[in-house]
C-alpha cells in the first residue's frame, strides 16, 4: 500500500449513500478498471449462499440498481428471499464497501428505458440467453442471435419481460479504508426504525 493511500483519514458523511457517492466517484476518476463491479450475494430459497459480479447501473435516492435476467439463478434467489448483499473493492485506493439491504425490481417502464439505452447486441444478446442453463454448445446461442437479428430488422427491439432491473435498498453500509500497521479504518452505517442511520467504528 502506498503512503499517499494509507494516510487518508475518514469522516464519515452522515449519509451514507452520499459517502458511496463520494468513494465511487473517487474510483471513477483515478481511472480503476471497471470501478462499477460489485459482487452480489444471494441466498437460494434452501439457504445456500451464492455470489457472482454484476455491474452498477445506478445510484439513486434509495439504492443501488442492477439488470439481470430474472429467471437466473440470482432472479430466482431474489424472488424467494429477496435480500442481498454487495462488496466494492477499489484495489488502488485499498477500499472496500460492503451493502446490505432488501431488493425489489425496478417498475417496467424503468427497466425499458434501461434497456433501450443498451446497444442492440446487447439488447438481442438478453433474448437469446436463458441465462445460466445448459447449452450444447456456443453455435445454439449464435444461430439464435443471428434469427433474433433478422427478426427485428429495422425495428426497436422490445425488453424481454424476463429481463430488467433490481433496487438494491441498504440497510447497512461499511466503509473499509486500509491504513498502516493493519489498523484500518471501517465504519459501519446501520438503518434505525426511526429512519436515521447510526455510525459506528469497527475494530479491523
Ligand atoms: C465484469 C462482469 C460484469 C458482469 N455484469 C453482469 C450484469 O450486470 N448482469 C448480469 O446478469 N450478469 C453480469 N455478469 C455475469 C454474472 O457474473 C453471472 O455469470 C451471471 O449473471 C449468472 O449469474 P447467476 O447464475 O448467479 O444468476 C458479469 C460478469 C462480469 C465478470
């Protein structure tokens, strides 16, 4: 870790979607590669935990959002137990930040504007893909794009009804800041009946 990194203190914004705010942009701006990855944990409707990267779309008033495909695995997790959690690492500024929270879908009209923002490929990539299910092989997904492309030739592409956005609502923010001496800075956000978020300092 270098100097410069280390000798960062912390003060926490009383909000903490504003302190993730301030962090990511940090991120952004230093240039990390893909600063919007975050691991996404689920828990399957038998409790068994699962994680995978999904890519931050947004940052809004209330949470996070994330697109996926709502039949996959992580779809079907949220549908039964529909909480998760999330974890940044930004490497180059030794931060973590880890989420939890509760998560519904984004209404309809807020995933189609999502989606029609998205490249074509990747618009008729989201109707071809049953997402995380057995296929015989790569030619099944590519003779499929290639029907899907003369299908919709010309025209606007409509978003799957199996495809669309989560909000991630927090519940609970750490802030992970690596320091010397392996005395690193964490605080935690958790969210009280009343509304307010009470702060504390972790022990690393
Ligand atoms: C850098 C990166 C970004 C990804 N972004 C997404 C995403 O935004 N949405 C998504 O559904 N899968 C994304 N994936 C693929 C997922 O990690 C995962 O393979 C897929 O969603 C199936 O997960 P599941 O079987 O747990 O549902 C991404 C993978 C990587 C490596």
């Amino acid at each position: 870790m270098s100097s410069a990194l280390t000798t960062k203190t912390l003060s926490p914004n009383p909000n903490p979607l504003k302190q993730f705010e301030s962090w990511f942009k940090e991120a952004t701006k230093l240039g990390i590669s893909i600063p919007e990855a975050m691991t996404l944990a689920t828990v399957s409707s038998d409790g068994t935990p699962d994680a995978r990267i999904v890519l931050l779309k947004k940052i809004s008033k209330t949470g996070l959002e994330f697109f996926t495909n709502y039949k996959s695995p992580k779809g079907q997790h949220l549908n039964s137990n529909p909480k998760a959690c999330c974890i940044f690492f930004w490497e180059p500024l030794a931060r973590q930040v880890r989420i939890r929270g509760v998560v519904q879908k984004l209404s309809d009209s807020e995933s189609d504007t999502y989606f029609q923002s998205r490249p074509r490929g990747s618009q008729i990539g989201a109707w071809c893909s049953p997402q995380s299910e057995k296929v015989p092989d790569r030619d099944v997904l590519e003779t499929r794009f290639k029907e899907l492309e003369r299908q919709y030739e010309n025209q606007e592409i409509p978003r799957p009804p199996h495809w669309g956005g989560y909000l991630l609502k927090p519940t609970y923010f750490e802030f992970w800041q690596g320091q010397d001496n392996r005395l690193h800075d964490r605080f935690a956000y958790e969210l009280q009946p009343d509304g307010n978020w009470e702060i504390s300092r972790l022990a690393p």
